[in-house]
C-alpha cells in the first residue's frame, strides 16, 4: 500500500466543493481549514514515500515539517473564529479557558512529554519532533477551549467542526503516546481510523446549517452555561484524577 491514508486528497477535493458553494464573503475561515487539509495530503505523501517507497523510517524526516506547517492555517482559522464570533473582550471566558487548558494540557504532559524528558524512550531528533508535537496540539487545544467556553449559537457545522477538531487532537495524543512506549510504526495504523473520523467530519462541517454564518457575531448569554459549568468541573477534577493514576502506576511498578 503506498498510500495508506488515500482518504485525504478525496476529502480534501469534496471539501473543496463544499467551500465553493458558499457565498464569498464567509470562505476565510474554511479556505484556512482546506489549506490545512492540502498540507497534510503532501505531508502523507512524503510520508508514504519514505516508508513505503524507499524504505526508510520516517521518524523523524521532511514529513514532520510539513505536518507541523499544516498547524498554522489550523490556528489561524480557529483564532479568526473566536475573533469573529466574539468581538469584544470577555476575561471570564479567557479565565475559563487558562484554567482548562492548563488542566487538560497536564494530560499530555504526563503521558507525553514526562517518558520523553525521562530520557527513556527517544533522543536527537526524535526526541525535538516528540517535544513539538504535543506543545502545539496544547495551543490547538486552548483555542479550542476558547470556542467552546465563548457565545452560544452552537449551529451544526460549529458543533461539528469543533468536534472534528477534538477528534484529531485525540488523535494525535494517542499517536504520540503509542509511538512513545516503543511500538513499530506500522502498529499505529490503527490511530489513522481516528484521523479518518476527524477528516470526515471536517468535511461534513462545510456541508452543515451554519456554515455560511459560521464567523458570524454571536450573542453572549450571561452566567455561566451548564455546558461550560461541566467543562470547568472536568478541568478542576484532572489534575486530581492524574495525581491518582500516576501514584496508582508507581505503586504498581514497584510490586
């Protein structure tokens, strides 16, 4: 199979499609998220060339480059959509977002970034490309959050996208973990059924009710919202809940 993740320059071309039918003045966004998608079909291709093609690991190499190239159009997209949708300051919603990102971003910390400043699994480069990944999907992951704990008007294609977003970042985290504990290249195939989900739903988003108004400005509900209420309350409790998990493991290493 020389290009196992075939899905992503189908996906990107039928979201294209999508793009081209709406009006002009609401494809920023979405041109932003298509420039993410073009990125990654040639990171896969380079990729699938260096593995499939000549044979060679493909960790690390060019392909990481490209794939880190392709979180900036992501981020930009998702910053001009908290921009848009909210055009004055709400420092209860920046509050919100600090402290779930600092508590979801300790995740990644302990089950990414501690075995690699550990020392026990990577070094050289490997061990910078280890390092980099996880730092940029935490900046993903705050504006996200800012999303997600910003204006109502949650409309289809907003809910949809934000859930492929979270999906990939998934994705990633789990890609990064399995890679991490030593397991070959070829056994994480299983993750790209994860990426594929998020790629779906990418595409799906363009096609959905709010797609046109989906930088649009929304109205801001005042109090907190049971949706953002539950979102803090799981920040507040993952730290607790990896102080557990992580002296329940060191007990169970050292039986």
């Amino acid at each position: 199979v020389f290009f196992d993740r075939w899905y992503r320059p189908e996906y990107a071309a039928v979201m294209l499609v999508g793009i081209l039918r709406l009006p002009r003045g609401s494809r920023t966004v979405w041109w932003l998220l298509w420039a993410m998608s073009v990125v990654l079909v040639l990171a896969d291709a380079v990729y699938d060339t260096l593995l499939y093609g000549l044979g060679v690991s493909p960790i690390p190499s060019p392909a990481d480059v490209l794939y880190v190239a392709a979180y900036i159009p992501q981020i930009l997209a998702l910053a001009l959509l908290v921009r848009r949708r909210e055009p004055g300051q709400d420092r209860a919603a920046a509050l919100d977002t600090a402290l779930l990102t600092l508590a979801l971003g300790s995740i990644t910390l302990v089950l990414v970034v501690h075995p690699v400043v550990d020392g026990t699994v990577v070094v050289g480069h490997e061990l910078v490309m280890a390092l980099v990944y996880p730092a940029i999907d935490v900046v993903v992951l705050a504006v996200l959050l800012r999303l997600l704990v910003g204006g109502t008007e949650h409309q289809p294609a907003m809910s949809v996208l934000t859930l492929s977003m979270a999906v990939t970042l998934g994705a990633d985290l789990a890609y990064n973990a399995v890679l991490l504990d030593g397991v070959d290249v070829a056994a994480t195939a299983w993750t790209q059924y994860i990426y594929l989900a998020g790629e779906i739903l990418l595409v799906a988003a363009v096609f959905l009710r709010g797609a046109d108004t989906l930088a649009e400005p929304v109205t801001q509900e005042q109090g907190v919202r049971p949706f953002r209420a539950w979102l803090i309350a799981v920040g507040c409790m993952t730290p607790v809940l990896l102080v557990v998990w992580t002296a329940w493991t060191a007990a169970a290493t050292l039986r």
